[in-house]
C-alpha cells in the first residue's frame, strides 16, 4: 500500500538575470536556483521511505545535469535516482521518528559548462509517494518546499566596471548589499582613488 501527493511545483536555474545582448554595463549577473524540501516525520514510533518523484515535460529533466542530496545529520549525502527517465526523476529518502531532513535538488553547478552556458531552466511539479510498511495507513509528516538562489557576478568585469564608474554614480546605481560587497572588495584608498 502506498500514499501519494503533490506537493508543490519546482524551478530550476542557471542563467543570466539580463539576456547578455541587454547587459549594457557587462556584469553578467547569473541566478542559480534550487529546489528545497525540508521533510519532518512527526511520528513517535515509525521510520518512513517517502519516494520523491520529480516530474517535467516541456524542459525535460535531462537536458541539464542535476544534482540530490538528503541532509538529516549535516553531511548532505548526494543521492542517485532510484529510476530516471527524461519527464521522470525519482529519488528515495528515509527518515527516523521525530526527525528532519532536507532534500536538495539542484543543477550542477560545480560542472563548469553547466555554469558558463548558463542555459538551465527546468519547471515541472513534485509527487511524493509514502511506501507505508506493515499496512500502516496514517503518517504525520511535515512537508516544506522552497526554492532558494543565488546571484553570481562575473568578478572581474564587475570590478573594472566600477574602477570607471565615479563614486556618485556607483552609490546611486548600487543597491545595499552590492555595496558593501563593493566596499569589502576594494580598499578605502580605491574608493578615494575613483571620485
């Protein structure tokens, strides 16, 4: 006997923030995205195997190489699919009583070309499927998707934009957190340099 749901839908990224022909100032700000799922098995008694079964049709699950992990200890074991088919990629993960877990799918940005292509872009949903041991029919689980990212800057075109760029200018142009990214990268002495 088994239980299934869908539980959300997923995104997957890697690729410019601003097509490269409209980036006028050369940053090449790229997003990478990934899809979270923290899993917490409420039950006092019973340890679980949920099956995670992403699916995508129009952008199919291979047309990029992807990565799993499952994270109960912080060891973020990487995971390999259980079956794996362009529009279908399973993944099996396993929780003890009273524990939480994260999953984690994302592309696989330590692939260089995954990264200079900047060409991913996944969407599809999720279904869960409980495989419940000895005819148990109930199971109280907690389910928590999010997708979180991250913006990557091409270093050194950023820097030589800002070198030519004075300082008003630069404060109006950047927003908060650029700034003190800015600040941390450059000396005061080359802040000063630039006005």
């Amino acid at each position: 006997m088994s239980i299934s749901s869908v539980v959300s839908n997923f995104e997957l990224l890697v690729k410019p923030i601003v097509q490269p022909s409209a980036d006028i100032l050369g940053v090449g700000r790229t997003v990478i995205q990934g899809y979270f799922l923290s899993v917490a098995n409420l039950s006092s008694r019973d340890d679980f195997r949920l099956q995670l079964n992403f699916r995508a049709k129009s952008t199919n699950l291979s047309s990029s190489p992807l990565l799993a992990f499952w994270d109960v200890n912080g060891n973020n074991t990487l995971l390999s699919p259980v079956s794996n088919t362009p529009n279908s990629r399973v993944y099996e993960i396993r929780l003890q009583p009273r524990d939480t877990g994260l999953f984690i799918l994302q592309p696989n940005v330590a692939d260089r070309d995954v990264v200079t292509a900047a060409n991913t872009e996944i969407r599809g949903y999720l279904e869960a499927t409980l495989a419940t041991p000895f005819g148990a029919n109930t199971y109280n689980l907690l389910l928590s998707p999010e997708h979180r990212g991250t913006i990557c800057l091409k270093a050194l075109s950023f820097l030589t934009v800002l070198l030519q760029i004075p300082l008003r200018i630069l404060i109006s142009w950047c927003i908060a957190s650029q700034l003190r990214k800015v600040v941390q990268l450059l000396s005061f002495s080359k802040f000063h340099q630039i006005l």
